[in-house]
C-alpha cells in the first residue's frame, strides 16, 4: 500500500515539475516580464496554484518517511494569499522546479524495488562501464547509462532490453556464423583464453539471455536480478570489444 501511494505522488511531483517548467517558459516569452497584463496575472496564478499545490503535498511526502530538508518543505508560505502578492513568480517556479527534483529523486528511491547491496552494484558498474567506454564510440556509454538509469527506477525490462541489444551489438562484431565458431576466432586472436571456461560460459549465458528477452520469449519478464547480471555482462563483453580493436 506504501508503495502504491508512493507511486501516485511520483506522478504527482513530476507533473508538477513538468507544469511549473511550461509556466516558467511562458513567462520567458512575455515581451515585457513586469507588463501588467491579464495573460501575465494568470501565469502567476498558476504558479500560485502549483505552489500551494507542492506545500500540501509535501505533508504527503513525510508521512511516508521522507524527511526533506527543510529548505524543501514549502515555498514561500507568506505569498500564497491572492496572485498580486505573489513576487517574483519566476524565482519561485525555479525554485519550485528544483524542489520537485529533489522529492523526486528521494520518491524513486523509495519506489524502486532495489536494495542497497543493489544500489551499491549499480554505482560500481556505472563507474566500471564508463571507464572502459573512454576511447570508443560514446554511444556504447549513453545505451548503458540508460539502462542503469532504467534499473534505478525499476524499469527492469527495459533496462535488460537496452543491455541486450548492446551485448548483441558487440556479438556481431566477432567473426563466424556460429557461437562457437565467434568464441573460436576469440580465442584464435589471443582476445580470451583458450582455458578461461567461465569466460566462454559468460558468453554462451549473456547471448542465451540476450536473444530471450529481445524476440525469443515474450512470456519473460525482467527482475532486478536480470537487469544487473546482464550490465555486469556487458562489463565483460566491453572488455573483450575493447581488447579485440586495440
């Protein structure tokens, strides 16, 4: 139930989010900021009403456990009487904008289903995988920074799906029509160890894996498990890329 009420306040804080950033670009497009003009004092009514909406939310927030600074609890409190007395409505919507990033940020914590052995694993590979993408082609990085992104938030399936496409990707840059015939030229071009099994067990599991989530099985579905073996995969098979085009 914590997690489903969780879940809607997410939604919440990022349509928030999103609705302050469109008031906020509007106002940028007034030819005169100070211009008192009824379009002008309904665009600081809105951000009247967003505000007011975020401080009562806020209160939501905490009673799930979330302690926000105090900096974030509310928003100028005193200017939320009547639209006249709202100033600076800008400053308060980009202040309004970071705030609901920082609830965000804390709510996908609370959302994921991600422990903290999990967590720590994610940032390892994060810090692996963009070490080992330094001097090639940076759109390896971008694939898998998405899909670490995606296994933060719980989009397992989708973070596997990314991954998987990345692991195929480099599969099809080693030479034969086979498999085996891909780990033989591995071996024959001194890339991995002739007697190094579990290598070749990494290879033969991630492609198994890979094919079944991308057209082989539409009955799976991915668990944290999943997303983070195949990004430790990927780690593996970067490393093999890396030494195969040196």
């Amino acid at each position: 139930m914590k997690k489903i009420k969780a879940a809607g306040l997410l939604s919440q804080f990022r349509s928030m989010e999103n609705q302050a950033e469109d008031v906020l670009k509007k106002f940028g497009n007034l030819e005169s900021p100070y211009m008192n003009t009824p379009y002008r004092i309904s665009l600081v009514e809105q951000t009247r009403v967003l505000l007011e909406i975020y401080n009562n939310s806020i209160e939501e927030v905490v009673e799930l456990g979330i302690q926000p600074t105090p900096d974030i609890r509310l928003i100028l409190p005193p200017l939320l009487r009547t639209p006249s007395k709202l100033k600076f409505p800008e400053a308060a919507l980009r202040k309004l904008i970071v705030n609901c990033g920082k609830v965000i940020g804390a709510m996908e914590m609370l959302t994921t289903a991600l422990s903290e052995e999990d967590v720590d694993r994610l940032n390892s590979l994060k810090i692996e995988i963009a070490k080992l993408c330094e001097d090639i082609d940076p759109l390896f990085e971008k694939n898998l920074s998405k899909a670490i992104e995606g296994a933060e938030k719980g989009y397992f399936l989708g973070s596997v799906l990314i991954t998987s496409r990345i692991i195929e990707y480099i599969l099809d840059r080693f030479d034969g029509e086979t498999l085996e015939d891909k780990i033989k030229f591995l071996v024959s071009n001194g890339v991995i160890n002739a007697d190094r099994k579990d290598v070749k067990e990494t290879i033969i599991k991630a492609n198994k894996k890979t094919r079944n989530f991308l057209s082989h099985r539409i009955d799976i579905f991915a668990e944290s498990s999943d997303a983070l073996a195949l990004l430790g995969d990927s780690v593996r098979f970067l490393e093999i890329y890396k030494k195969l085009n040196q």
